[in-house]
C-alpha cells in the first residue's frame, strides 16, 4: 500500500491523513526494554560516537529516549533523525534541535539525491 502511494505520488509531506496512515509510534517502555538489553560495558571510556538512527521518527520521543539512555551511561550519543510529517518534525525541531550531536532531516529517503562532496552527482556505475 506503501509503495503504491509512492508510486501515484500521493506520499508527500502536509498529505494529512496519507501523512498520519503509517504513524504507528513504539511505546517507550518498549524503547527501554531494548535499550536495557544492550551491553554497553566495553564502550564505557571511549570516547568514540554511539550512532543510533530513526529514519521514521514521528514527534522524536523514541530516539530522544536512546539518545538520553546512552548519554546517562556516560557515552556519547550520535542521533540521526527524519520524519516527512511536517507537523511532528516541527514538534521535534522544538524539542531538541539544542542538542548536541541530534541530527534532524525533513526529507523523503525515496526521493533524496546524493552528491559528491564537490557537488557532482553519482553516476549510476558509481
């Protein structure tokens, strides 16, 4: 279903209700759960970035509670976070676009074109 909305061009940011089909946010009491079964020992001292990533983040509460649950271990969290939905990407950019390290993009990946860091584009065989 997904696809086809992709495909017709009808999956776009401020679509409203095609926007709101697929917001389905995880519990966070599911986000702890998962997070408290990660070892994270032999991290601790390191002082390299801890990459975590919600390219669906919806209002951003999942990915914000990974990136404190890291944080509060003393590790240095990276996050990267998208999300089409205007709305709730606004609600996230209030939130925590003041954090260090909380990477935040409003984008369709489908639709997203790479470049060269001089600004050439990739070319097929690349």
């Amino acid at each position: 279903m997904i696809e086809n909305m992709r495909m017709s061009g009808d999956w776009q940011v401020g679509k409203g209700a095609i926007a709101d089909l697929c917001y389905c946010p995880t519990e966070l009491k599911i986000v702890n759960l998962e997070m408290s079964k990660i070892d994270f020992s032999e991290l601790e001292g390191n002082e390299n970035l801890i990459t975590m990533a919600d390219f669906s983040g919806g209002d951003g509460l999942q990915i914000h509670r990974m990136y404190e649950y890291v944080k509060a271990k003393g590790l240095n969290p990276a996050a990267y976070y998208n999300e089409m939905h205007t709305t709730r990407f606004n609600t996230a950019m209030e939130r925590y676009s003041h954090l260090d390290n909380f990477n935040m993009v409003n984008t369709d990946f489908f639709f997203l074109k790479c470049r060269h860091k001089n600004g050439n584009a990739y070319k097929k065989e690349t």
